[in-house]
C-alpha cells in the first residue's frame, strides 16, 4: 500500500473533487485517479461514486470507513518521521510548561549535567495544554503537564508526581489580604487576572466559576506568570494560582476556598504511549523520576 495514495483519498474526502486533490499535490488528475484505484483494488470495494447527472462525488460507506482508519495511520506515520529525526540527532525535546518548570526543573538541572544530557535537551516552554497536543503530534519526547484532575489519556504514558491546591492570591493592600479563606459567592464580580487558554490554570477558573455560578469577569490575560502577578500585587484584580506558584516575595497573600469538589493542580511526568524511548530519553526519564 502507496502512502501517498492514502495521502490523495484523505484529501479527496475532504475536496470531492479530484482536480482540486491534483492541484493541491502539483500532480495530474490521472495519477489521483489511479492511485483511488489501487486503493479500491486493495481492498475490493468502492470508495466513491460518480454521480454525472449531479457532477458530484459520493463517498460510499466503506470510504467513510477507511477515512477514520487512514486519518490515524497518516498522523501515526507523521509522529514516527519527527520521533525517527529527533533519534537520528540524539535531541530530547522537552516539554516544560512555566509554573511546572520554575519550581522543579532547577534542582533537575545538576544531575542531568553530571550525565552530560543538559546540553542535549531543547526546551520548549510553553502552556500544559499545547505541551500536551504537542506530546501526541510527535513534538515532543517528554514533557512534564499539569491538569486539573489526573491525566487519563491513552495514547500517553503518565507517571503524577505531585499535586498542588489552587489558591485565590490577592495583592497585600487587598480588602482580603488578612483573610485565611473565602466563599464563592464572595467571588462574584470580582476582577481576575488569568492565564489564556493555552494554560491550564484558566479551565480551574472556568472549573470554579462554574462551581460557584458566576462568570468569571476577566479584565487581563497573559502567558506570562509574572506579569500575573505583578497586577495582582498592584490591586488591578485578584487571581487563581496552584500553591507552587507562589513564593514569599511575590508581594501576594494566598487564600483558600470554603467549596467542595475544587479542582486540584496535578503534575505529571509524560510521553507518547507509542514512542520507543532512546537511552538519553530513558535516562533523562530516570533522572526525572528521581529527582522531582
């Protein structure tokens, strides 16, 4: 079976159109149109049919079905290709979102060094969600993730390592900066500062807005945890943060929630159920595991 031809039919369900497939690929319309047919001849059946009184294509119920499968098989080759790269070169591409890795990537980094694998790792600093998306396109060797419940995802491996509460944090000239705990009906039309969607610090305010029946009234977004907490601190609004996100110089005063079913930061150690680990990656893994 010709992997291009998987390539043209995928297209060809998405155009209907067998000179659109053509252009798209810079081939002619012969070529598609044999390539269907090896396709069809593999596996004795009829992926489509011409309907001329219509001028249109009409995917037949074995096309459809083929379609789920050839989706996975593409994605599955295109994850192989970027795992078979990343080998070749022996680089470990890590995942490390920036809460995560502020608070337990450090005392990682003298162990890795005495094994000389600090100068192979490429970091790649972005927001749980992505690093997660990234992990099963292939992007990604390992990755450390957070989420608001245990990750259950079966085409990842998960080892959790530790898990955190998520606090309201206030700036220290708040109205509740002596306060040890609040309701969430005292949220209600208060200004938050989040994280953006990419983080997944927003869905526990989504999580708690929902708990509380409110809609969160968010007058600021950034990626930058920082900056976060720089407004927070100058009063422009309150926030949620996971516990380890919190140091002493922050200028902050964290709070718990009197609610039930609150959503908790889980941390975890991740990689592609399907990737075969290299001795650098197995060793970084090794060191992970040991160290955090």
């Amino acid at each position: 079976m010709n992997i291009k031809d998987i390539e043209y039919f995928n297209e060809l369900i998405t155009t209907k159109n067998f000179s659109i497939v053509a252009q798209n690929f810079n081939v002619s319309q012969p070529t598609i149109t044999m390539a269907i047919k090896r396709l069809e001849e593999e596996f004795n059946t009829k992926f489509f049919i011409r309907n001329k009184s219509h001028k249109e294509l009409i995917v037949t119920d074995s096309g459809k079905q083929f379609y789920e499968h050839s989706k996975q098989i593409i994605q599955e080759l295109k994850v192989a290709a970027k795992e078979i790269r990343n080998a070749d070169e022996q680089k470990i591409i890590f995942g490390l979102p920036p809460i995560i890795g502020t608070y337990y990537f450090p005392p990682v980094t003298p162990e890795l060094l005495r094994n000389n694998l600090l100068d192979d790792l490429t970091i790649v600093s972005r927001g749980s969600t992505v690093c997660r998306k990234m992990l099963l396109n292939g992007d990604l060797d390992i990755a450390l993730l957070g989420s608001n419940s245990p990750l259950k995802e079966p085409n990842l491996v998960t080892e959790t390592f530790a898990r955190s509460p998520y606090k309201i944090v206030v700036g220290q000239e708040h109205p509740w900066a002596n306060r040890d705990s609040v309701t969430l009906d005292e949220l209600h039309g208060q200004r938050f500062i989040s994280q953006n969607e990419s983080f997944i610090h927003q869905r526990a305010l989504k999580k708690v807005a929902r708990l509380g029946h409110f809609r969160p009234n968010i007058v600021c977004h950034t990626d930058n945890i920082n900056i976060l907490k720089a407004l927070v601190a100058e009063n422009t609004g309150i926030s949620l943060l996971a516990s380890i996100a919190i140091n002493p110089n922050d200028r902050l005063h964290a709070i718990s929630i009197e609610a039930e079913d609150f959503p908790v930061f889980n941390m975890a150690i991740a990689y592609h159920a399907r990737h075969l680990l290299t001795n650098k990656q197995q060793k970084v893994l090794d060191i992970l595991r040991k160290s955090i």
